[in-house]
C-alpha cells in the first residue's frame, strides 16, 4: 500500500488552520467554514496571532501552544509569513498539511527558492503536504471539505484529481446542478510534495471510488505515471483531460500552476499505454466520468437507441456511430414486443421512436425493460423522458383553462415515485446514459440523477458518454501488459556505437545503421559498401538485380531529394552510371551503397525519438515522402511490451494500408509488431543511442524491410 | 423577392386552428393557447365540430361558417380526417397552412399517398404550408408563437430552421434557461411544400435575423441550397448541424421526416461550398448561432484571454489554437497598463489570469476595457466573472458569522447594475463570448447573456463559439463567388465519347481519356498507342526515353497491381521487353500505351463522382496508392469557380504536401485550380460522361500531370 500516507492525509482526526479569522470574505475563514459546517467530526483549531475565538472556537497564537500536534494542518496565510508557521508544525510533529497559499514556483524564481524551502523544511520533519497554490482537498467520505465551497447532496462515486483548483472548487455549484458528486477530490497545486501521481494510486486503491478524473497539465515523471496507471486501468477506469499541448495554453500553464507544457502526441500515446481515456473538455471529464463510475460496465458495443424525438434519436444513433458503437436492427421478435406499445407507425426497430407521446412510462419502463432483457443491446441510450419540467414549462398557459388550479396541484397529480425506473440500468446490468433538455427541475432527471444514471443535456452528450464506456470495455478487456522479454546488447552493435563515438560521429552511416537494426533481428535489405566503381558494380552482381545504388555517408540527409539514390538499377552498366551520378552530384568522393532493391507500394515508418521530459519514446505510421505532410505516426514510452505495439498498428488513421491492400496482403502483424518491441529496447540496451528513424520500411508482401535508417548518438549516455 | 410568400405566411393577421379544444392536454389545445397567450394581436377563430366555445373563444363548425377566409390555417387533428378540412379552407380562399398532423410519408406508402393528395389540394387552391410532421413556427416580430410550448423572454436575432420539431419545440425551456432567443423559428417536418431552402432564403432576407442556424437531416435540392446559401453568407452568417451521415441515423432519419441519409462527404463539401459553418451538435448549432447573431463581426484571429482561474485559462487558449485563432503576448504597453490592477506575480501577457480576485469589475471592466482597446486583439474570452451565483453557494457557511443577515441582505449588497458591463464588446466594437460555471442565478451571466453577450457554462465552449466566429470572417472576407467562365464541347471531345458510346463501351481507354482531358487544357504525358512490339519501340523513342508502358484498355482496372505497368524504361531493349512482358501477363493481345516518364514524389488526385442526390461532383486530394487508406479528399458540386478551387487546395489536412516540401517547389495553385474549374465543368458539357477519375494527377515540379485517368460513361444522358 505505497499510497498509505495518502490515506492518513485525507482522513486526519484533527486539524489545525492557519489564515482563518472571523471575517467571513477571507478565503481563509471559508475554508474553516467548510470544514466545521461540512460534518468533519475530529478536532479542529484555528491559529490566529490575535483573536482569543475565530468561528466560535478557541483559537491559538501559535502552534507550540497546541494541546496535541494535529494530524493535518491547513495554510491560508501569504507566502512571506509562511515557513516559520510551516516549521513550527513540524517540530510539534504534525504529518500532514494542505498549503492553499500561492505565490512559489508559479511566480518565478523568487517562488521557486520559496517553495525548495518549503520541501525542504517537510523532508526534514517528515512531513507530505499538498499544494501550495492549490484549493484543497474533499473526502465526502469522511465529511471533510477543505475548499471554499459548501458542498450539498450525497457522496459520489467519483475520484477528481486536479491541477487547477478551480476544478476542485470554483465547479462545485456547476456539479450540483448536473447531479455530479465525488468520492474524494483533490487540488494538487503546484506539486511540491505530493503529485498527482500520488493521488492516482491512492485513489486507485480506494474502494469508495469506482473512477478516476484527472485534470492535467503536465506530468512531471511521465514513467511513474505509466506504471501507477497501467496497474489500475485493467480494474478501474481512468479519465483524464490534458491541456498544455498548445504554445498558449503552455503559456497560460506555466504561470499556472509552474506547469512545462508537453508534446500533445506523446501524451496521447502515453495515455493509451497507460490505459487512460483522454477528453477534451472539462465537461466531459465531469459527465464521462461520472457515467464510468456509475454504470455497470458494458460488455459490448451493441446500444439500444429509445427516444420519443425523431432529431435527438437521429443525433444519437450518428453520435453512436462514430464513437465505436453499432446500432443494430431489433429482431422481429423485440420489435412484435414493443409495437403494441408504440403509435401505430411509429419506428421501433432502432433506434425505438415513439414520437411525442404523453405517456412516459411505457418509454422509460416498459420498453425499456423490453430492450434491456432482449440480449440484443449492451447498452442503452435514452432521450426525452420528462413530467414536471414540462408542465411548469406550459402550465403559464394551460392555467388560463385550469383556474382553480395551482401549479403544485398539478404537479402533485403528475408527480409519482420514480426510482424504480432509474434503477432499469442496474436491475438488468446494462448500461444506460440519458438525453433531456430539462434539468433537475424535472422529475424524471432528478430521479435518474439521484438513482446514479447519468443525464446530459444534450443527445449527442449522451451518445458519446455510452461511447466512453465502450472505450473502457476494450481497456478492460486488453491482454495484460507484460514487459518485454529482456534482450541483451549485441557486441556487434556495440562495436558499431563504440567505432562511430572513436570518430566523433553524431550519426551512424546507412550500412552501420542497418547492421546495428539487424543485430536485433528487423529485416534489412542485402547490402554493401563501396569505395570504387568496380566495387560498387562487383556488389550489384553479388546481389543480383534489380539493385539500389545510395551515397553512404552520416553526414547527408534526404538523399533522394539530391539525387544521391538512384533506385531499380537493372544492369552492370546502370551500376556503373549510378555510381558515377552520384560521385558527381556529392562534388566529392563518398562511399556508395549497393543494395538490394525492395519492392512493395506501401511505405511505413518506425523510430525511436527523444524528449526531456518522456525519455524514449518508439513511433509508429505512414512513411515515405508523404509522411511530413499526412502526420499519421503514434507514440509510446519506450520500451513496449507486444500488446503496445499491436495496438499501435490498429491506431493509425491510415490503419486500412496494413490489410488486404490493392492486391497486396495483409501485413504480418506479429512481425511488425516484434519488430516494434525489439526496436523500442535498442535504445535501453545502449544509452548513446539518441533517436532512430526507420523510413521508410517496406513493405515487401507481408514483410516489413529497413530499407533507409538513421540512429542519432549522442557522446553522452 | 421570391421568398415573399413566405413573409406572408409567417405575419398572418387572422388564423384558424383545427383539433384545438377545451382540453388543455391535447396537442391542438396548447398549440392555440400558445397562440392566445403568447401576443398574437390578430383574429383567431377555432374550428370544431360539436363546441361552441373553445378557449373562451367563438367556435365554428366548419370553414365555410367563418367570416372571413383567414390569412393561416393550422391543423392538428388525425390525418384520417385532415383533407377534407384541409380543401375547405382552400376553397374558403385561405393560402397558407401549417399541418402539425403526422402520419404521412414518413409512415410509409398509405401515408406518401396522403401526403401526395395533400400536395395536389394545395397545388390546385395555391396553397402554401409548412408540414406535414412538424411542430409549428415562431415569428417573435410578430408576437406569434404556434408551438405548444410557452415562450418567455425576449426576442432574440437568432433564426431557426428545424427538420425536428424537437428543436423548435421541447428546447424551449432549455433555451430560456440559457439566454438564447429567435426572432425566427419554424419545424419544416417533411417539407411536402415548403421547405428548408424556402425559409432559409426569407430568413436570409430578414432584417430582425442576424444569423440563421439549420438543423438538417437531408437537403433534398442540394442546388437550389447551394446558391440561396451561397448568397446569404457573405452578409449573414448560416451555421448547420446535419445528421443522417451514418446507417443508423439515416435510418432513424427516414422513419422521422421520411428524410434520406446523404453522404457525409458531400455534404460537408456542400456546406463549405455555400460558405455555410457545420457544427456536430444541437449545443453549438445554438450556441454559436447565439454567438454569431450577437456579436459584433470580428475583424482577426487574434484572441486576448482573461480569466481569474488558470486551469480555464490553459483550456481556452488550447482550444482557440485549435480553432483557428492566435493568442498575441501583449505588447509591454498594455502588460503595464493591466499589472497593476493584478495580484503581484501574476500572468497578464495573454493570457491575464487574476488568480482568485474578489473585486470582479476590475476583470470584468477595467481589464476588458484595457484588451479591447489595445489594438491587439480582435476577439476576446473571458472566464470566471461570478457574483451572486457564488454567494448563494456560500451563504449556507457563512450566513453562520452573519446570524443577523437573510440571503437576501447579502445579495443586496453584492448588486449592481451589471449592464455597462454587458456593454463594453458592442462599444468596443470587439467580440466576446464569456465561459462561466454559474448559471442565469447569478447576476453576471445573466446580465451578459440578457446584453446579448453568449455566456457558455465551460471554457472549451466560449473559446470554440470564439473559433466560429473567426470561420465566418473568413467566409465574409471570402473572393466574391464567380461562376466559371462558361467552356463550349470540344469536337474531339465529342468524338472520343461518340465513338466509345458505339462501340458500347462504359468507359473510356486510358488513351483516349486522357485525350479527351486534354482537350480541356488538363496537361497529360506525350503518349502514343501501339498495337505492336515495332511500333511499341518506335514510339518509345520518339518520344524520348525513359517511357513508360502500360496495357491499355477499358476493360482492365487497376493495372498496376497486375503487372502491366512498367516504369522507367530507359532503351529500345527494355521497351521490347516490356511489351512482352504485358502482352503475356494479360494473357491475350492488347493495345500499349508508350507515355513519357513523369518524375515527382508527390501523387494527388482529381476526379469527377456522380451522386443520385447531388450530381456531379469535383474531387480533390491524396493520390496514389495511399488513396484510399488516407482517405483525404475535398468535395465540391460541379461546376466550380476559381475560388472554390483555391479553397479545396487549402483544406486538405495533407496540404503541406502542395507547399515547398522536401526540397520540392510549391504547386502552381493557379494551375492547379485552374485544372479543377476546367474538369468540373466536362460532365456538364458531355452528359454521358458519369465519372472521371485521375489518379495520379502527379506533380511534375510545381506542375500537375494527368499521368493515370478514367473516364466512366453512361448510355443515357
């Protein structure tokens, strides 16, 4: 239980705050307010250097004075007053602590220096604290709200993890509004001690916590995330939104919460290794979220569509579709099922529509029962479900006939108990999420929302929350990961590094490039090198035609663009040209390379790249000259294990050109896939190693073949 | 004004209304309360056959009794009995109807019978309606409401157009709760003789409109729309959802309004074609219509942030990139101007992030006064302005330390007139779209929204509503649409099809399509046939080598997956050989197409599709054997202009191929385009001519060379 600690910080028995007084618009004071008027049961004691109450309770001058050192002390003073405060609870030997204060890292290096003496000061007390710069924590489970926010209505399901603390905070009324609850959230700040990562594995562990939100601007050790995560995943799902991809919203980041923005790409493949699903928006992180940590997990794809609105059905079933859902037709059998509840003509074979009918519950219970049970569907969609929304929408004109009536004598007549019907999704086990545009204000929303159905305020919302439970399935359901089988490093290859570092290269040639891949098994082309033209044609007839003839040198790139590759050479003769051409376009003797020509209209890439911040990372997609232009590649944390890198396969866009192709076969996948596990460990095997870029690789039939390499070394390791 | 009989069927200054009655839960009932209560000024007269009263209103038994013929008859009684009732208003002399009544062709046969009777009265009084299917309309001008649901608030500017009478109708409450109005809205249900296009062109000519959002599930004239549409969006921004794309939501679609799903491709092409901007959901069809009737036409893309939340802030400003839209760092100048009015250390260089500030109109007015008027943005998106929606969120803790002060007290307190604030986009004559999480409860979203300001409850969606502000100045900003210049049949062209058509061939041999492409200045290699080894040679040199060869005949698709292209022959010897080769590999004697060798690493496409909805259509992308696996192909109707040829060079995702790329020249767009305007216009001049397919269209430096075409024909023009 590695995220034990966590534990313990988010269920103290007493707390200490600093910064609160009895002014009720300072922050401060709101966060002690939510505290005592939020449940917590344990001890609470404001710090104030002058007040003998704050709130009601006894206050303190300074920590020393304490009758005991509390589990959790709370900060809300400015950052200048902090540290002495911060030290003097160590030394009374309290363990945990929320810093709210901002004012560090975020605002440059005076901050940064602040908040090193504010790590510095925890690891010599051995204490973890969360923050600074952040909005506390909630753990509805322990009735304990350390944000400014009252919160209302019942615990969720849901663990919120969050680098801005707005989103721990500021949406807490938004959340109320759509239903949406948490177990346990968190803002993390700027992540002086405690990091997301932390709370990921704490909450991965949590068992009042079904699913697991992150808001995230960066990652700060992208492998530990990776590991913390993939272990979760397989159990519980995990949805995150990452934003920092672009140049400004890097710049907003940064001043945030001292944030680095990443490479957008690398973060997408590292969530799809980790098993994580990615959003774009805040609200979806909310709403999707909320439907994994509620609904029964879905065993397949297969969704019911139920509408009483032709647009939204429509809207729905489009949605469905491009978010990895079939709809398919009902049997006759479920549709003589359902017809005799339906006006006549009325569409029923789905989506089930059964236009504007007044009597809901043949919708929302019946039918629904019926699509349910059928075994045809895994999931189930449904819109327009609604009562009293509607009728306090048309009562101001229907009073005019009724008026002896009031409106909450109507509503009374209209109102019954509906929590049987939101409990459908439950007593059948299949998962539902629902359209409505009325909100809690209506009857039916209410009762789905409180009986844990998630509604969305839009259909195609609802559509595509269905669509991220289907996204879970398959994360649920992949083989489990298993790190690569170790391979050792080759002698030859590491002659080939050593020899090229003696000479001061910043690059292997072609031919080293290709020896290294093939020490480690990726298919090259029949090769050689040549330093004179009777070589050079010596080699083509030892090849055998149709060969390539290429400059050989570290120090040129984008040979074809020169006129240094000359391919399909079908004579001695032609050698003999080529090998002159290229002497001729170089303006200056370099070595040539004779090659055997590969044949295959499909050009694909593999490589390993190079970040700061993720390490090495393997790449995989379209090659050859398009690939600049078409920007189809998918990344991975280095190195892959051979479920990543089948995955990988199926995730490019242009995945189509790895089947049955115009005429061509399929492509082996184990072997391109191996091929990717091995190539992700080359650069573990050998530190020097700084990129590889493998473009393009041929596809010769089925078979994947190098056919132009270039590894990067760097003198470092 | 050909849209005239539309302004009279939407300003009636008498109605009668057929299946109202004293009932208030049926249909007919709230469709005439909401036309009694809602404003109408005019003479209502309610048809019925046994009450005297209904509504507290005069009866009458049938039309004949009425005084007067009313300007609009509305029905909403079972079809079974419309016809009869629906022909007595026409021989009353009553020109204009709304038939709310369903159960016609989207019901199948019997009810396209119906439907086709309904037509043919209509057709023989000169009749005009709107139906069957539909749920009425909406002329806020003319305080006019023949929906069943309520109307509250004011007029907006926003038009609607609805092929779901859901949108009209069941989101009116959701609209009210959001601050979005119409001037205009109307359910077009299956459009048996008014339709989408109809209304589209009298709002486009509406001066209380400003903008006119669409909501499609097929467009059963795509021409007529094209060129309304294309009229109306240089002066007035159109924004449309169409769904229907997939199976399951065609399917939903046809049994809905009897509509038939089209091809997404087409549509989208068709969309961008008549400058009309495509949304995915209900939400931003609204939304952005909201945003785009209100605001202030912007003059850039660059978008100043400000925001008190940093999180919000990153959202925004990844989601402006992503759409369009730059986000400048503020000049010194203006950096100096905001940090003063800022928290120390915090960001004001764009975007300014106040961090959590108590005083909102420093936000809200001085800083948005400072941006606006800078000079730096064009746009700008503003997060977290919040009042009373946050105080009654934290009334119920600290109304604990103001035992003495109601809810209300506070609020008093807190108010003040929020108006100017609403004001400063239109003085400023700068756009704004606002992110808040605090609904019409407080009093800035609701100052803001009731100022015409688009308040939109998460940061992602006021910074994309921002994005679709800027893709409708580049539609305004857009060359003003010319028609091709009109091209006359070629001769040779004719003979070539004339010939092929005798001959009974459904397609043209590569020779002589590429001849016939070459009669309309589309640049093709220098070839010649040859039926045999001698003359297969001589041409070859004739020509110069290298050559290509390849079979040549009709009747043969995809030659190159089958051996019988051969590239890059440089001598008589290779061209003998390469004859042979083809002729054995086909198997029986064929013709030989000799062609010079084109040399270009980059392979794009034009081609010719022919659509049962749509016509003839031009296409342009990815070439090669990539085609089909990129899949990254623009549409447009034929014929094209210039400038649609310009524009679909510019929105291929892979369009970085046509710039300088890998030490390769830019594409010559002139010619280029010019080629599209060309071939787009050859189906219209040869009507046997169905599809024309280049592939590759291979760019020989900057230009482009039919180097592989096809030429389908049809026997009936």
């Amino acid at each position: 239980m590695s995220a034990s600690f966590m534990h313990s910080l988010m269920n103290p028995q007493s707390i200490a705050i600093v910064g609160a007084s009895n002014n009720p618009m300072k922050m401060g004071t709101m966060h002690a307010l939510s505290i005592i008027k939020n449940g917590f049961k344990g001890k609470f004691y404001p710090i104030h250097p002058r007040e003998k109450k704050v709130l009601g309770l006894k206050a303190y001058t300074n920590p020393e004075d304490l009758p005991e050192a509390p589990d959790l002390a709370i900060f809300v003073l400015p950052s200048r007053h902090l540290l002495p405060l911060f030290e003097a609870f160590g030394r009374k030997g309290t363990k945990y602590a929320i810093v709210i204060t901002a004012g560090f890292k975020e605002t440059g290096t005076d901050g940064a220096d602040l908040e090193q003496q504010l790590q510095d000061i925890a690891r010599r007390y051995g204490m973890r604290f969360i923050g600074p710069n952040c909005m506390g924590m909630v753990n509805r489970e322990a009735s304990l709200n350390t944000t400014v926010t009252p919160l209302v209505g019942k615990p969720g399901k849901l663990g919120l993890i969050s680098q801005s603390g707005t989103y721990v905070a500021q949406t807490i009324v938004y959340l109320q509004k759509r239903g949406i609850h948490f177990s346990k959230a968190v803002s993390v700040g700027n992540e002086a001690n405690v990091n997301i990562i932390d709370v990921l594995e704490y909450l991965g562990e949590d068992p009042h916590t079904t699913a697991v939100a992150l808001y995230i601007e960066t990652i700060r050790d992208p492998r530990r995330f990776l590991e913390t995560a993939r272990k979760i995943t397989p159990q519980k799902p995990v949805i995150v939104q990452y934003v920092g991809g672009s140049e400004a919203g890097g710049r907003a980041g940064l001043s945030h919460t001292g944030a680095m923005a990443g490479k957008n790409y690398l973060y997408d493949g590292l969530f799809r290794q980790a098993g994580v699903i990615r959003v774009d928006t805040i609200e979806d992180l909310y709403a999707h979220g909320w439907a994994l940590a509620t609904q029964p997990p879905i065993r397949g794809n297969r969704i019911g569509i139920i509408t009483n609105s032709g647009g939204p059905g429509s809207a729905i079933a489009d949605t469905c579709e491009a978010n990895g859902c079939t709809m398919p037709v009902f049997s006759q059998t479920l549709q003589a099922g359902i017809r005799p509840l339906m006006p006549p003509h009325a569409p029923c074979g789905n989506p089930v529509d059964l236009t504007f009918a007044m009597d809901m519950a043949v919708m929302t219970d019946t039918i629904a029962d019926l699509v349910m049970k059928s075994g045809e569907v895994d999931g189930v969609v449904l819109h327009g479900a609604m009562s009293t929304g509607f009728m306090k929408a048309i009562f101001p004109n229907i009073s005019y006939l009724l008026p002896d009536m009031t409106l909450e004598d109507i509503l009374r007549q209209t109102d019954r108990d509906l929590s049987a019907t939101a409990r459908k999704p439950f007593e059948n086990d299949i998962p539902m999420t629902v359209s409505s545009f009325f909100d809690r204000d209506d009857a039916y929303t209410l009762a789905y929302e409180d009986g844990e159905v998630p509604v969305l305020d839009a259909p195609e919302k609802a559509a595509r929350a269905m669509g991220t439970l289907v996204r879970y399935k398959k994360i649920r359901d992949r083989t489990p990961y298993a790190h690569p089988q170790g391979m050792n490093p080759d002698p030859a290859a590491e002659r080939i590094i050593d020899d090229a570092l003696k000479k001061g290269q910043n690059a292997l040639d072609e031919y080293h490039a290709k020896k290294l891949l093939a020490c480690y098994g990726i298919p090259v082309p029949d090769e050689r090198t040549a330093n004179d033209l009777d070589s050079a044609v010596a080699a083509a007839a030892d090849i055998g035609f149709p060969v390539v003839l290429k400059a050989c040198d570290p120090e040129i790139a984008h040979k074809s663009d020169q006129q240094l590759v000359h391919l399909n050479i079908t004579s001695a003769d032609g050698a003999a040209r080529a090998y002159q051409q290229i002497q001729q376009s170089a303006g200056r003797t370099i070595p040539v390379l004779v090659s055997q020509m590969i044949n295959g209209g499909r050009e694909i890439l593999a490589g390993i790249t190079w970040d700061k911040q993720f390490g090495h990372c393997v790449a995989f997609g379209v090659g050859g000259v398009l690939t600049e232009a078409i920007n189809d590649i998918t990344y991975r944390m280095a190195p892959v294990g051979q479920r990543d890198a089948q995955e990988m396969l199926t995730e490019i866009k242009s995945k189509k050109l790895l089947g049955h192709y115009r005429g061509m076969p399929p492509v082996d996948a184990n072997q391109l896939s191996g091929l990717l596990v091995r190539l992700s460990q080359i650069p573990l095997l050998h530190p020097h190693i700084r990129e590889i870029d493998i473009n393009p690789l041929i596809l010769s039939g089925s078979v994947p073949v190098a056919v132009d390499a270039l590894v990067v070394l760097t003198q470092t390791d």
